[in-house]
C-alpha cells in the first residue's frame, strides 16, 4: 500500500509544536504536514494523547479533561487504542507485545506507542524525533518534511 493511502500516525511532537511553540524553526513545515493529512488518514495513540495532555497540564497551568475528550476532533486523528475484547483490555497479549519490542531496546513509554501503531498496521510514523523509532520497527519513520516530500515524490 503506499503511504498516501495508508494510515498514517503522528507523534506527541507533532502536536506539541502545533499548540505551544509557533516560534519554532519546524512550525511552518509541520503545520503544512498537519494541514495535508486528512483525517481518515491521520492518527496517534491514546498514550501520545495521555502525554500531550501531560505536557499541556505542565505548560500551561490549566485542567486537560476537556484536551483529552475533544483531541481527535480538533486534531482531526483517528485516536488509536490497544487491543480491545468489548470493553476489556486484552492485558497480556498487550503486555507480551510491549515485552518483546523492550526486548528491541526500546524505553516503555515508546514501547506503548510502537506498539499500537504496529497493531493497526499504520503505514508511516511521523515524528521530529527519528531515533527514537527508526531502528526498532519495520515502520517508515519520517519527519513531517520528509513525509511531505514523499507525497511529492508519490505524485510524480
């Protein structure tokens, strides 16, 4: 499947400069990636939500009930949860699976989200940070620049 077909998943960055640094030197490139994606294509963890609303509550001294409900709209994602049987958690496939891509190397916060866009078979993981992904998944891990200019590429 191409990339401008597929699902495409955000990181908590990706957010965090679109809320709260304009002064940035990547805001322009990643509000035209935020601005490109459609919102069936677009989405994030419900932990990358938990740690925007996280980093939201410490930066700007305010309650994030009403960050966290209203996220997927007004970020326009598709907010993506682990495993689910009703309404229960499938607890040790889930921990099985965090357990194993530990085993890569990974650090457990980046293990939770590797994980669920792993489980939803996500096409591309965007993110400023790279290192943090890239040698731990079979995952395209692009910057927002980067994922922009293989659209380009793409409709060539």
């Amino acid at each position: 499947m191409d990339a401008r077909e597929g699902l495409v998943f955000i990181d908590t960055d990706v957010f965090v400069i679109d809320e709260l640094f304009e002064n940035d030197t990547r805001f322009e490139d990643n509000k035209a990636f935020l601005e490109s994606i459609s919102g069936e294509r677009s989405s994030t963890s419900v932990y990358n939500v938990l740690e925007f609303c996280g980093i939201i509550a410490s930066a700007l001294k305010k309650p994030v009930d009403k960050f966290f409900v209203e996220f997927g709209k007004k970020k326009r994602v598709k907010v993506l949860y682990p495993p689910l049987v009703g309404v229960n958690l499938i607890f040790p496939e889930f921990i099985k699976a965090v357990l194993e891509r530990m085993g890569r190397g990974i650090r457990y916060g980046d293990t939770k989200i590797l994980t669920v866009a792993e489980d939803h078979e996500v096409e591309a993981l965007i993110t400023w940070n790279k290192k943090r992904f890239a040698d731990y998944t079979q995952l395209q891990v692009q910057t927002p620049p980067e994922y922009l200019q293989s659209i380009k590429k793409g409709s060539n």
